[in-house]
C-alpha cells in the first residue's frame, strides 16, 4: 500500500464541504472522550460524589458503546450512513444537553450512556462517509480523519478545562452546541451515500471472532485497555489540578498521542514490523503507568503526558491488525474487536477508584502495569496467529474501515 502521506499530500486540503462538515463533527465526537478529564474533581464536588461514582461517567459511555458496536452496521447497513450519521448526533446533543442539567449522579450518568450511543452511531459511520465523499482518493480521506481524531482527542481536555473552570455544566452544554452546528452541516452539505449491498447482522462481529487472529487481538486490546482507562479516568483525581492545568496537561497528552498514532507508529511498523512494536509500546507503556503511580507529583505529570506516546502507537497497530489478521469484512472484524476492548474502557474507571479504596492509591497504577504486560503477553505467545502483513492490505478495501471507533 502507498504511504497515505504521500498519497494524501496533495489532496487533504482541497476536499468538498460534505467531507468538511463531517470531519469537523468528528472532531467534536473525539473531543467528548476527553471533555470530562479535567472536571472529574469538580464534577464530583459540585455533586457531593465520590471518585468512584464520578467515574461512572466513563463506565456508562463505553459500555453502551461495547454494546452499540453489534448494532452499528445493522443500522447503517439499512438506512444509510447520512440518516445513521445524523441519528447519532442527535443523540449527542439531546443527552449532552441534558447531562449539563444533572441534579445527582445518577442521572449524570444515565445521560453520559445515551451520549455514548450516538457517538457510536457516528464515529462508526463517519469513515466510510468521509471515504465515500473525499475528493484525491481514500488515502487523503483517512488522514483527514486520522487528522480529526487527534485533534478532537487532544482537545476534548482543553475545552473542558476552559468552560469547566467556570462550571461543570458549561462542557455538556458546549458539546451540545457544537453537535447541533455539526448536524446542521451535515444535512446542508452532505448527500446520502450507497448503501452496502450487503446487509448487517447483529451477530456477524461476534461470528468474527471465532478467528483465532481476531480473537487474540480484541483479548489483547482488552488488558491495553484497561491500562488506557486507568490513565484517563484516574489520574484526575492522583494529580489534583485546577480545571486549568489538568486540562493543559491532558492537552499534551493528546497531542502526544495524536503526532505518535497518525506520523511515528507507521514509521516504526515500516522498520521494526507491527508485532514489535505492539509489544515493546505495551511494555514501556507498563513500566511509564508503574512510575507515575509511585513517583512525585511532577514525577506523576510528566508520566501521564509521555503515556499518550505508548497509547498513540498501540492504537493505531491494533486498529490494523483487527482490520487485517482475519478474512471478516473490515466492518465486521473492527465491530467485533471493539466490542470485546470496550468492555475493559468501562471497567477500569470503575474498579481503579474502588482498589485505591481496598488498599491505597498506589495499587490501581500497578494492576494497570499488569494488564499492560498481559496485552504483551498475548501478542507474543500468539505471534503465529497475529501475523500481518500489511502488505496484503489493499487500497480498495479503505473504505471500509468504517468502524475503527475511535479506535485509533
């Protein structure tokens, strides 16, 4: 396959506006992963709210979006990307804006879930409507949205921390805007595109995962994942920054992982091969988690912005070896993958916060080093069956990498 870069180079700027007003929206979809980062503390305070129920918020999210993933090609498989694209932003705004007027937790949480549907209804569709739409080939559509995904996760924290200085409400509130301008864009600019010829059952990603391939990556991706979360759920409350500098120093952290997913993790594939890679990141990204649990504030704030590196790399291999280790539709395989790793973003909010409560603030660090390791582990006792080679990746098949979720 050509080097997107190359390919994309010329063409990523001179796209029709149905691909802008997408790609914008992505960017606010990315950004809703991150936005409650910096106003976990003063969500929790402004509710009377442990660490524990705050982090719910997360729970919720993604485990209505583990769940959504079997139910995402279903529905665009029928009614076509454009109406599943606008039917997930509504969703959005509807249940952001309701989230800003949360009265307990409970209810903060309840709305974050039907949040986390619709965004799942739209990142899962807005690449094969970006590819469908772009101008200068699928290589310029895929950075473009490569470019949006980084960009929204980098600045999901900024945002937060910016209106959430003044309330923990403003966020919810702002994304709810930001959406329903999205919304509008995309019915104004964006026509519907062809529907698959084929139609999309509910079980077909969990039929993927029977390959041995596909298997052990998503069980992978599982303990990653759990490492992940841990990172950006937890660590609000470890560090204990103003809105302002939590936001700042998960903005950082955002860009790391975005300049290390979209430019270094190809570069490194190309040399050292996808496996090596995989497992030497989940390895260093182990051992940064271990020192920021047990190391000074400072000590703590550096390890937290240089865990976007190690997050920005595994991504994106893990993204290609769940695209390409089996013979599953790319769609099919990506929902299946998803579903399983998913479920590990909703548990590690969850259970860090009641381990610090067993035994100290340490110990959720070094459970997030274990699984970390253990995602090491799977890739190299399966090795045989995670062999990829990307060169067998071919340029027609782009279009279909419509559910890499936020996957990188």
């Amino acid at each position: 396959m050509d080097d997107p870069f190359e390919a994309g180079a010329g063409g990523i700027l001179r796209q029709p506006k149905a691909v802008w007003a997408t790609a914008g929206a992505s960017v606010v979809a990315f950004m809703g992963i991150g936005l409650v980062d910096p106003i976990l503390p003063s969500i929790a305070k402004g509710l009377d709210a442990t660490a524990g129920q705050v982090s719910l918020l997360f729970t919720s999210y993604f485990l209505i979006t583990a769940v959504a993933m079997l139910i995402t090609g279903f529905v665009s498989s029928r009614i076509g990307g454009r109406r599943t694209l606008l039917l997930g932003l509504a969703f959005v705004v509807v249940f952001a804006g309701l989230a800003g007027t949360s009265d307990s937790v409970a209810e903060l949480v309840g709305f974050r879930a039907g949040w986390g549907l619709g965004n799942a209804l739209f990142v899962s569709t807005a690449l094969a409507v970006i590819v469908g739409a772009a101008a200068g080939g699928s290589a310029a559509a895929i950075l473009l949205y490569e470019s949006a995904l980084g960009l929204g996760m980098a600045c999901g924290p900024l945002v937060g921390a910016l209106l959430g200085n003044q309330s923990w409400r403003y966020p919810f509130f702002g994304t709810a805007f930001l959406m329903a301008v999205g919304f509008l864009c995309i019915t104004a600019f964006l026509k519907e595109q062809p529907k698959p010829a084929r139609k999309t059952s509910p079980l077909d990603p969990l039929r993927a995962l029977g390959h041995g391939g596909l298997a052990s990556t998503a069980v992978s991706a599982f303990f990653y994942n759990y490492t992940f979360f841990t990172v950006l759920a937890f660590t609000p409350f470890v560090l204990d920054m103003t809105p302002y500098r939590s936001g700042a120093v998960f903005f950082a952290w955002g860009l790391l992982l975005a300049v290390f997913s979209v430019l270094v993790a190809p570069r490194l594939q190309r040399r050292f091969g996808s496996l090596k890679v995989l497992g030497g990141s989940l390895v260093l990204l182990a051992a940064d988690v271990l020192v920021l649990g047990y190391g000074s504030h400072t000590t703590a704030v550096v390890c937290t912005i240089l865990s976007g590196a190690f997050i920005g790399v595994n991504n994106t291999v893990y993204t290609e070896l769940a695209l390409g280790v089996s013979d599953a539709p790319r769609p099919v395989a990506s929902a299946g993958y998803n579903f399983v790793r998913w479920f590990a973003a909703a548990a590690a909010p969850y259970f860090a916060p009641k381990i610090e409560e067993w035994t100290d603030i340490h110990v959720p660090f070094v459970v997030a080093a274990v699984t970390a390791v253990l995602g090491a582990v799977v890739v190299f006792v399966r090795r045989n069956a995670l062999t990829h080679e990307t060169e067998e990746l071919e340029p027609r098949h782009a279009a279909e990498d419509s559910v890499t979720v936020f996957a990188n």
